[in-house]
C-alpha cells in the first residue's frame, strides 16, 4: 500500500514520531555526551583525591634521603640537648663581646623561643670543657681574653698572631682576616633576630668579588654596614701573599672593607678568607673563603707572529716619517703600524702612507690608504695608490701649468670669496665654474684614474707571470691632499680626495671671512657599506668615471692650517663609533686636541711631543707610532695618521 493510501489518523502519528526523533537528535543526544563526559572528570577526580589523601608524606622518598633526614634531625636534637656540664647563671649586665659559638651552627624557626634565652650558651663564666666532652658543645671565650686565645690556636698550628689580625688567615694563601667585634647586648636589644652570626655569614654570602685584571686598578668595597646594629669591625688586613699579588686590604669607616690595588699575577686558589673571631672546642678559628679571579690582560693574549711569505710584496710591519714643509711654517707628522688582529696571525700590514714636496711649485703633496683585509695583495694596491696618485698630480701641477693657474687672479679671489661665504661648505652649483675654469677638476680626475690604472698594470703583470691575481686582489681606500700657500690671496689653497672608510679633516682658521670663524671642515663623506666591514674602493671600476671622482673631489681656503688630519679607519672605528661621527666636525676637534694629544680610555698617556718645541718632526713620528699601539677593545686592524700641523714655537 502507498503512504498515501494509509488512514489520515495514522498518517500523522507517523509525522509526530519522525519530529521527535529529530528533536532528539538535535539536541539530546548532545546533552547525553556532555553528561557523560562531565561524569568521567567528576569520577576521576575523586579517585585521584582519594589516591592523594592515602599517600604517606615520604612515600616517594628513596631510602637513603629518608635516612640521611632521620640523621640531620637527630644531630639538631643533638645539638640543642641541654650540656650535662651545669651552667651557672649570666651576670646582670649581659656583654656579647665574648661570645663565641661553636663553628657549627644549626637554627630553625622552631628555635626561636629558645634563641631568646640562647644568652646561657654565650656566659663568659661558663666552665671550662671537661674531658671527653663533644664537638658538639661550645666554646665560650671571655672578650678579654680573646687575644691570648688566639695566640694558643695559632701557636699550636706555629703561625704567629700579629695585633693586626693578620695572622689569622693561611700564611701561603692571599687573604684577609676580619675580626668582629660584637657589640653589648643593650645596643641591640631590639634586633630583630639574635642569631648574629647567621646574619654575619649571610653578609658575607652577598659579596660578589669583580673579576679583576692583571695590570688593571681594582677598587672593590665590601660593606657591612647592614650589621652595624650588632658589631663593629676592629682589624681588617691582608697577609704578605695578598700584597704580593698587587692588593692590600684597608678599612673604610667602622663596617666597610675596601680591597684595592693593582693585580700583578693570576691567583690559582680562592684568595679571600675571612675569620669571624671565635673559635670551635679545638681553638681554630671560623673561616669563609671567597672566589676571587683575576683574568690576563687581554692585550697580553695577542700574538705578534713575524710574516713568514710576502708573496712578493713586501711590506714592514711599522713606518714613521716626520718632515718640514719646505718654505712654509709646517710639519707632516706620519705614522703606521700592523693591526693586532694582522699579528696574531702573521699577516702583513695593509696600510701605507706617502709624501712629497715639490720646492719648485710650492705644491706640498700627502696620502693615505688602507689596503682591504680580504684582498690577498691588498698591500701592494695602497702602495701603488699612495705613489701614483701624487706622481700623476705632481706631473700635472708642474711649473707651467701652476703659473697658469695662479694667472687666475680674478677667479681664485672669486672662488674664495664665495667659499668663506658659505662658510665652508663646498657646493657643486656654485663650485663647479672655478673647478673648471682653474682646470683643478680634470687634473685630480686623471691623477685618481691615473692611480686606478696603475693598480689595474700590477695586477695585470702578476697575472701574465704567475696567475695568481685579478683586480680586486690589490683593492684599496684612498685619502690625498695637495696643499699650497697662494700669496695672492694670503691664503693656503688645498685640494683633496677621499674614496672609501677613514677619514680626513681640515682645521682651518679664517680670520679674513665676515665674520672670521674658525672650524674644522670634513673633507669628504665616508663610504660605508650595506654591511658592516664594507667601503667603496679606488680599484673598483665604478670610481673612475668623471662624475663618481667629482663629487669625492673638496677645496678649501683658510688663512692658516692648525691641522689636517688624514687616518685609515683603524682610527676611525676606535674614536668614532658611527658614520654620522665621522662627519661631525666637533668629534675630530675633540680626538685632536684631547684624546690625541692629552689621552683617553683607548690611551692614558697621550701623545703630548706633538707640541713639544724641543722634539724634531721625526722624534713627532716616532712618538706616534707608539700611540697608535693603543688598547681598544674590538679595532685591532691596522692603523695609520698622517697629521700636517704647524712647526711647534
């Protein structure tokens, strides 16, 4: 029979079962599961409570730990078992200075009642230890007698007490005996807690000694001032190997001990002791070590190995040259030496420096470069720029072509003008008509390209002969000057170059500017790289095109130079920590006149000769050379400075 045959009534009670059911399975077969779920949480935790509840407090105790507690409770019931010695009454006037308890102490914050009336065990009157009695029961040792007490302990392990406490700690190790001297129990009536020396031993737990270093002043104070309730500090001072190793120990005010000195060599042992001033049934006395290290100078870890393999090229490890300038008021002071990091490992020294005075131009002629540590020939590249560089601008500004130039009366008076003018900054827009007009411009771009080809010959040459080399073998910075004194404008005309890291400053004095001024003028923008350790380089194809050497190219004009500074960057990365700092004028102002010339934390002692009369330009160079080997933490590469300055008066 069809559905639609059946009896109407019957028909629907079929549709009212089918909406039931759909009901139900919507929604209470959900609730069902969420009931049994809830139940099998509720019935695993009442399991686990009643596991919990059932479980004996040392049930997951081993054997051993159960019985080594069992130990430690009974020596605690030990301890505090009243001694079978009778113990007479404490005077009136309680004095703790003569208390001294045993050299194992064991407290507990069930012993507090017990502390409070602890004052039995320190009575100056108690009798002395009979025979056969235990560690376990204190000495007690009458204040003033704590001297002659000392001196049986010490006699009978034959070391000597001095007045001074020193004694008390191990005459073959550095160390320092502290003696405390317990204050009366009037003056601490309402300290906190009556274990005194628990709180002694805590402070001395918080002294955190400072690694100190060979050669290195070191200053540390130790500070009880948190226990001046209580006790005072009497003797405080360090035995015969403390003062042998550069340190001695001394009191500062009542509750502080400072340790100070200079370390001359590396403990192997812990070095401090300190004693507390009361002592166990056998008389010895109390003593708490602490570490105290002292690490080599990290200047002594380096290596200077000698370079075994030029490959060719060969290139001593320092250079010094000091030089008058012919026909002028100045000097040109140079030195450079080979990186820590380059003698640790035997490598040769990068940098190179060059000079040279041409009396029948008046053209004075100064460059610096740094050969990059990652090209093998890299020192032969410098070399190479130093030379050709001022040999191909020497050739151009020979006399002919100086007379032409300084013809140019009209537009070198011009050009100076409008340099103090804006005060120094150089400008293409305004610049550019004097550059060329003086023809200054194309001769430095042919002597940079001049340069760039010369490194590219060696290279070339040193491949047709032994085939070990490309261009980018001999890369290169390269920083160069040519200075002159025009006496047209009674002014020195410098022009200069700067590709790469380093850098170069120009102190000039311009008292014929309105208004004159006075500042120090960066003669160019360091090259830095996308990454750090990355510059641009002279032997890079991209550095020769006319308008890359333009934009490097500076001219200046002052009355008088005080100085300009020309420095790889083993100094730059040592004194100036960023790009922006190399291009600050008052950080170059700063490292000349202070932390050259008077010292810094690189170097205590400075390089005052500079300005010494007496000293000759070479003993000037000499002197610089012995600067340059300064302590800075993390520049180790090698560092080179060429300084022109005025002759000193």
């Amino acid at each position: 029979m069809a559905p639609d045959a059946l009896p109407g009534d019957f028909h629907h009670t079929i549709e009212q079962i089918a909406e039931v059911v759909g009901i139900a399975e919507e929604f209470v077969l959900p609730l069902i599961v969420v009931i049994l779920v809830f139940m099998i949480v509720l019935l695993t935790f009442l399991l686990t409570r009643k596991v919990y509840k059932s479980r004996r407090p040392d049930m997951s105790m081993s054997d051993e730990d159960r019985k080594r507690l069992l130990e430690e409770a009974e020596n605690c019931m030990k301890y505090k078992r009243t001694p079978e010695r009778p113990i007479q009454e404490p005077p009136k006037a309680e004095d703790l200075t003569g208390a001294f308890p045993s050299e194992e102490i064991a407290e507990s914050e069930s012993e507090a009642e017990e502390r409070k009336s602890g004052t039995e065990l320190f009575s100056e009157e108690s009798a002395p230890l009979e025979a056969g009695e235990t560690a376990d029961s204190p000495v007690v040792i009458p204040s003033e007698n704590l001297a002659a007490v000392q001196e049986t302990a010490f006699r009978e392990t034959d070391t000597s007490v001095p007045s001074s406490g020193v004694g008390l700690v191990d005459p073959s190790k550095p160390g320092i005996a502290v003696v405390f001297n317990f204050l009366p129990k009037e003056s601490h009536k309402d300290w906190p807690d009556s274990n005194f020396f628990r709180q002694i031993k805590e402070a001395i737990d918080r002294i955190d000694f400072p690694v100190g270093i060979i050669g290195t002043p070191y200053e540390f104070e130790m500070d009880f001032s948190s226990l001046s309730g209580i006790l005072t500090i009497s003797t405080a001072g360090g035995n015969e190997m403390l003062s042998q190793v550069g340190l001695n120990a001394r009191m500062r005010g009542n509750n502080r001990i400072v340790l100070s000195g200079t370390p001359r060599e590396v403990p192997q042992e812990e070095i401090i002791a300190f004693v507390f001033p009361y002592f166990s049934n056998k008389n010895q006395p109390h003593r708490i070590a602490k570490p105290f290290l002292v690490n080599a100078a990290p200047q002594s870890l380096w290596k200077d190995i000698p370079v075994e393999d030029y490959d060719g090229y060969k290139n001593e490890d320092n250079a010094a040259q000091g030089v008058a300038v012919p026909r002028l008021a100045l000097e040109v002071v140079a030195a450079s030496v080979r990186g820590r990091s380059h003698a640790h490992v035997g490598k040769p020294r990068d940098d190179c420096f060059y000079m040279e005075f041409d009396e029948a131009t008046g053209w004075n002629y100064v460059a610096v470069a740094d050969g990059a540590g990652s090209a093998k020939f890299s020192r032969k590249g410098s070399e190479i720029a130093c030379h050709a560089v001022i040999q191909s601008l020497r050739a151009s500004l020979c006399v002919e072509n100086t007379k032409k130039i300084f013809e140019k009366t009209i537009t070198l008076s011009r050009w100076k003008a409008e340099f103090l003018k804006h005060n120094g900054m150089a400008d293409p827009s305004w610049e550019n008509e004097f550059v060329t007009e003086t023809q200054l411009g194309a001769i430095f771009h042919k002597a940079v390209y001049d340069a760039h080809k010369a490194i590219e010959a060696e290279s070339l040459a040193r491949a047709n002969s032994q085939g070990d080399a490309v261009l980018k073998d001999y890369h290169t910075t390269l920083l160069c000057a040519a200075f002159r004194f025009v006496e047209d404008l009674n002014s020195y005309l410098i022009a200069s170059y700067w590709v790469g890291d380093g850098g170069a400053a120009l102190f000039a004095d311009n008292g014929q500017a309105t208004p004159p001024w006075s500042k120090v003028l960066v003669l160019g923008e360091p090259d830095g790289g996308e990454f750090a350790g990355q510059t641009r380089f002279l032997t890079m194809p991209s550095e020769i095109f006319p308008d890359a050497i333009r934009k490097r190219l500076r001219f200046s004009f002052c009355d008088h130079i005080n100085a300009m500074i020309l420095v790889t960057d083993g100094i730059t990365d040592a004194f100036f920590p960023s790009e922006s700092a190399v291009e600050d004028g008052n950080r170059w102002s700063e490292f000349y006149e202070q932390k050259l010339k008077e010292g810094c934390e690189e170097e205590k002692n400075g390089c005052p000769v500079l300005d010494d009369a007496a000293a000759s330009p070479q003993q000037k160079a000499d002197a610089l050379r012995a600067w340059l080997g300064f302590w800075s933490k993390g520049n180790h590469d090698d560092r080179t400075m060429l300084i022109v300055k005025p002759r000193s008066r």
